[in-house]
C-alpha cells in the first residue's frame, strides 16, 4: 500500500497550501537524481534520492567560511541504523571505491519529496520511518528529524534507532585522504558534541533532542564519487566516523538532530526548522504573485537558491551564484540571470541591490566575471571579459522596463557613461572601439571575452579576438540604451552627442556581419588570430543576440532569415547548441563522447556543439521582435518552454534546471544541476506567459 506522503505533510503542516510533487525512486537501483537547499550565504546541503553521495560537493552542511566564498564541507554525512524487535535495518546507501553498494538503504524507500524540505519515506515490513532536512536559511545550521508511524496491526515492540555523524573537514573542490595520525578532536556534554576541524578551530557543533551518544575515532576509507569517475576526476575520499547518537523511537514523536558550523543550536528541532522554511517559501510565492502551479512554485524556489549575501541582512550586498554545486558567484550570471531572478519573482529591491553590488566592482569599465575560490589562488574575481558590462545595460533595461523606476536609472546613468568612455579610449588594453566602424575589437588570442570562455592549453576554443558578433550586438544595444536613458533623464552630458555618432556608426556596420551565402551572420568578423583575415562563418547561437536584444541594427527580412538558420541548425527541445552539427568540429555528446571524459575532453566539447537552455530566453525575445505578441508567438513560446519544464521534476536536480544539454539527441543533462542562467530565463518567460 502506498503511503500518503502529501496528506502527512498537510496533516503536520497548516501552512503547506501549495502543490508538493511527490517522486517514488527505484528499488531496483539506486536514485541518483538530486536535490539543493541553500542557505543565502554561499552554503547549501546537496545529495541524492538514494542518500548516496555521487559527487564530491555532496554533504549535509556545506558552509562558506568567508559568505559567499571559501566553502567547505563541514558534515558530510549521517547513517541510520533502525532495529526492530532486534533485528537491524540499514537505512543508508554508499558507494566504494570496490564497486560495491553498501548498505543498500534505497530498497526501502518508499517515496521522497523535496518540498517543504527534503523528505525520505522508508518502509520496513509495513512500518513506516520518515526523515525530513532542513537547512535554515541565514544561518550554517541544518536539522534533521525522523518521526516513526508503525503499522497499527503489527507494531514492533521494541524500537531504536541509532544514526552515526561522518566528517571530512575540506574546501568543497578536493578531497580527504585519511591517516591513522589524524584526529578530531572532540567534547561532548549532555545533548552535545563539539568536534574540532582544524587549527583555526573551526567547529562541528552537533546536538539533539533525546538519546545517547557514543564518541567515536575511526576512519572509514575508500567511499566512491561515481559522478567524479564520470568526469574524469579524482573519485575517492575517506571520512572520519566521530560518533553516534541512539534513542528509542515513540510513534508520532519527532526525534531530532542537529548540525552546526562552530555555534551549537541549543535545542534541535526540525519540525519547528520546517515551519520556519515553509513561512519563508510562502512568502516568496506571495511576493512573485504567480499562478499557484507545481512549475511556477519550484522556479520562485529556485531563482531564491542563487541570490547569496554576506549576511542574511536585506542591507547586505546581494550577489549571484553561477550554478550548483560548484561554481562560484559570477557577475556574468548576475547581469544575464537577474531579470528573471528578481524581476519576474518581483523582488525588485534585490534587483537594485545586485546591480549596485556589481556595479561598486567595476574597474576600468569592466565588470568582474567569476569569483575563483580555488585551492590554486588566493582568491578574487577575474577581469577581463568584454561583455559582462554590457549585459548590465541589458539587465538595466529591463529593472526600468519592469519597474519605471527613473531614479534608481539616474543613479546607474553616470557609471555606465563612464565605462563606455572606457570602452571607447581602450583603458583596457585588449577591448577597444575600432574608431573606424564603431564596433568593438577584441585583441589577444589567449584572452576569453565573452560566455564561450573555456580553454585547453591556454588557447581559448571557440576564439572571440576580433569583432565577435554577440560583442558587437551587445556593444550597439548599450549604446542605445545608454541614449536612451539619458534622453529618458534629459540629461544634458556632452558625452551623449558622443555615443549618439557612434551608435549611428555601429549601427550601420553591424551589415559587416552579413553572410549573403548562408543568409545568417558571420560570428567574427576582423579575427584577431592566426594569418586569416577572413570572417569566420561557423554557425553558432551568438548570432541571435543581434535579434533578441532591445535595440538592434539589422533588417526585419535578415532577422528572420536568421531565425530560419538557428531553428533549422541550432534549435533543440532542451536549448540552443553552440554550433551546428553540420560542422565538422561538432561535438554533440558531452566529453566528446567519452565515458570518463577528463577535463580536457570535457572543455573541447563545452561550446563545440552541447546545447545551453539559457538561449532559449534569447531565441523567444528574437521571435516577440520579430514577429510581435501575436496568438501564434505566445504558442510557440509555450512549446519552446515545456521541455523544460518537464526537466524541472524528472531528471538530473530536480526542481531546478540543468546548465547544459547533449546537443545531439536523447539531449541528456549534463554540467551543473542548478544554473542560474538556465533557471532565471525560464522563470522570466514563464513570468512573461502568466501576466500577459
């Protein structure tokens, strides 16, 4: 008989009103699609269906030591033991480095949903135990609580469950090699226990509710991060077994436990976290005012997951992380994803608060691009990309677009004057307008300037030196837009005659890009590599931003004839490929079709054909420019985005959207489980549909 987890949950929870999808994993093998909670300062908790840690970012209490950066693992996991009657039951599934599954605790679980928490159903012999997980938002604190219902005809007579505390103190990007030398060291008293990490005294903090707990100092060596074989990348790590808390289990009693990064919670309770996070979530939903359905509730959701500050204070600086689990935040991601972030959910201040955060960043006209917080570096953003402070402009327009909010414009207006003058008199060595025709030309082969940013051997695989076309639409489009807020302001700076001759001048050399031949646009035009001079004609999706932007520089008949091109070349159910598979460096599987692709195989397969969801924002923008809000747009924008959506709760992290699709077909998820760009252009196009 199936349990009624949904009714349960309602039953617990008054406050639970909307839908909560319900997901009944295999028995047959283990579940290893995912699921995210995120703390709003860098932190998360991350892990699979089945329990089993696939990755090495999986962990139960993964925290930013310096929010939003630096994170590290600080509980990776827990193990449960149920014993009825005497007879023990194994509630845990691992993988080890022998090709062994043990135990094997996905066999018994009976149902799972993510929301409003992470909840197991595990069935034994009719009994029935659930585990629910919630990470407190603000804070580096997870609870975990586990509620008992026996089968009423056949109750057990003696029920205990014990559940064991596993560690591996590290940066969230390596791994843990255990040595019978190391310790962690620890003091417990009544209902706690305190490990310590490291040096610096960075402290697990564990606690709960009722029972006993028994310390431990053993290693338990060789776990396995399939994920990470996959990858091509180092796939074991030992954890470090500190001990154990065991209690009797009541019926319809909550036992539950708690986990912290260096302050104990004085009294766990995870029925109470759960209520806390269920008011949280209510609220998001209330404030993006959407209709109430399953796909609109878990996108709100999702859009909050990428939104980090320092502290949980709205004061704080608002930054954007890339994607889960292990990118970093990203001013890239913050301009493309916050409209559909924060303006489509209507959390317009958080829009203001991103832009000023990115903006107070800027150095000789540049935006910064990623944060690198990797054992490598000391840590910073990088600079250098082109295109990021375009797409501030981008983001700029749709804030004033959505909002009318003239004064938030006219405090932006100087900043972005400022760096086109940047722009213009190339305080950046390697970015400069080409006085000549107005565009902007790229110097430097080793450079990466736009999105298609990967690199083997430090050379850039998909080349942007030169006149790349998504710069140059970009570059025209914050011209445009620039004039226009300043028109809008009837400001009287005399930089704007400036901009309004060079807009004319880019205007008009934007039909530089046309190819007559293929009836679509070149991708770079003035290469600024190699002894070619010619233009490179690969087709690929860059081209459609010079039909998706605001202001645009090209004929309506050429901006269909582009369409044609990316809807018969590059369009696939799951997004845009990064080139055509008439091509002959077309990569259409992820890893070049390797099955433990290392990362060099999986770069030259990045943007050499694997198809990104976020163009698919671009690609509907192009057909409302091109052939206006028409029935029959509105429907194709409709089916566009459905594959999508039927992503969000069937594969890969569910409730979230994938960064990267195979561009050849069964298109199967690949990269990142939760992308910020992905989720935020779906989000505003599923905005758009609804308040239309």
């Amino acid at each position: 008989m199936t349990f009624g987890l949904i009714s349960w949950l309602k039953s617990k929870y008054a406050d639970l009103n909307y839908e909560v999808p319900l997901w009944y994993p295999s028995r047959e093998q283990p579940d290893h699609r995912e699921w995210l909670l995120t703390n709003g300062l860098g932190g998360y908790s991350c892990g699979t269906v089945s329990g089993a840690h696939t990755r090495r970012y999986h962990g139960l209490l993964v925290s930013a030591l310096d929010p939003p950066h630096d994170r590290h693992v600080i509980l990776s996991q827990v193990d449960e033991l149920l014993t009825l009657n005497g007879t023990v039951h194994q509630l845990a599934t691992n993988h080890w480095a022998s090709g062994v599954v043990s135990p094997t605790g996905y066999k018994q679980i009976e149902s799972f949903t993510m929301l409003p928490a992470p909840t197991w159903v595990y069935e034994i012999n009719g009994n029935y135990l659930i585990k629910e997980c919630s990470l407190t938002w603000g804070t580096n604190e997870i609870h975990i609580g586990y509620t008992w219902l026996p089968d009423m005809d056949n109750p057990p007579d003696d029920v205990r469950l014990s559940v064991r505390f596993l560690t591996g103190f590290r940066k969230f990007h390596e791994k843990v090699s255990g040595s019978s030398d190391d310790r962690y060291p620890q003091f417990v008293s009544p209902n706690h226990s305190v490990i310590i990490l490291n040096e610096s005294a960075k402290r697990l903090c564990l606690t709960w509710n009722k029972g006993e707990y028994e310390s431990q100092k053993q290693w338990w060596w060789d776990y396995h991060w399939p994920e990470e074989t996959a990858r091509g990348l180092p796939d074991c790590e030992d954890l470090f077994f500190v001990g154990s808390v065991s209690t009797t289990l009541d019926a319809n009693q909550q036992f539950s436990i708690g986990a912290s990064l260096d302050r104990p919670i004085e009294k766990p309770d995870c029925h109470q976290a759960v209520e806390t996070a269920l008011k949280r979530q209510r609220g998001l939903l209330k404030q993006a005012n959407l209709p109430r359905t399953q796909a609109a509730n878990l996108l709100v959701f999702a859009c909050d997951q990428f939104l980090v500050g320092k502290t949980a204070s709205e004061e704080s600086e608002l930054s954007v992380m890339e994607g889960y689990p292990w990118f970093s935040e990203s001013g890239r991601a913050a301009m493309i994803s916050m409209p559909g972030l924060t303006m489509a959910t209507r959390r317009f201040d958080d829009g203001k608060r991103i832009l000023r955060n990115y903006v107070s960043k800027i150095k000789n006209g540049l935006l910064p691009n990623r944060y690198i917080e990797d054992s490598k570096s000391p840590g910073g953003f990088e600079y250098g990309a082109a295109d990021i402070t375009l797409w501030w402009a981008w983001a700029l327009y749709q804030y004033h677009k959505t909002t009318k909010d003239l004064e938030f414009v006219q405090e932006q207006l100087p900043h972005l004057i400022e760096a086109a003058g940047h722009y213009i008199h190339g305080s950046n060595k390697h970015i400069k307008v080409d006085p000549t025709d107005g565009l902007l030309k790229c110097s430097g082969v080793h450079q990466e300037f736009t999105w298609m940013d990967t690199k083997v051997a430090d050379f850039p695989i998909t080349p942007r030196a030169g006149k790349a076309v998504e710069i140059s639409a970009l570059w025209y489009n914050y011209l445009e837009t620039v004039i226009f807020f300043a028109r809008s302001l009837s400001s009287t700076d005399g930089s704007i005659t400036e901009l309004e001759n060079l807009a004319t001048l880019a205007r008009q050399s934007m039909q530089k890009f046309w190819n007559a031949d293929r009836q679509c646009l070149f991708d770079v035009i003035n290469p600024g590599y190699g002894s070619s001079t010619l233009p490179e004609q690969s087709i690929r999706p860059n081209q459609l931003l010079a039909v998706s932007l605001p202001y645009r520089a090209l004929t309506t008949a050429q901006e269909k004839s582009i369409l044609l091109a990316i809807e018969s070349e590059l369009l696939t159910p799951m997004g845009v490929r990064t080139l055509t598979a008439m091509d002959p460096a077309y990569q259409g599987v992820y890893g070049c079709g390797f099955v433990h692709a290392d990362q060099y195989h999986r770069d030259l397969s990045y943007h050499q054909g694997m198809a990104w969801p976020w163009f698919l924002g671009a690609y509907c923008d192009a057909l409302i420019n091109v052939f206006g809000l028409l029935p029959e747009t509105t429907a194709r924008i409709n089916l566009v985005m459905q594959p999508l959506l039927s992503h969000l709760v069937e594969e890969a992290g569910l409730g979230s959207i994938s960064e990267i699709f195979d561009g050849s077909r069964p298109h199967l998820p690949r990269g990142s489980i939760a992308q910020a760009w992905s989720v935020a252009e779906v989000m505003r196009f599923l905005s758009w549909q609804n308040r239309r």
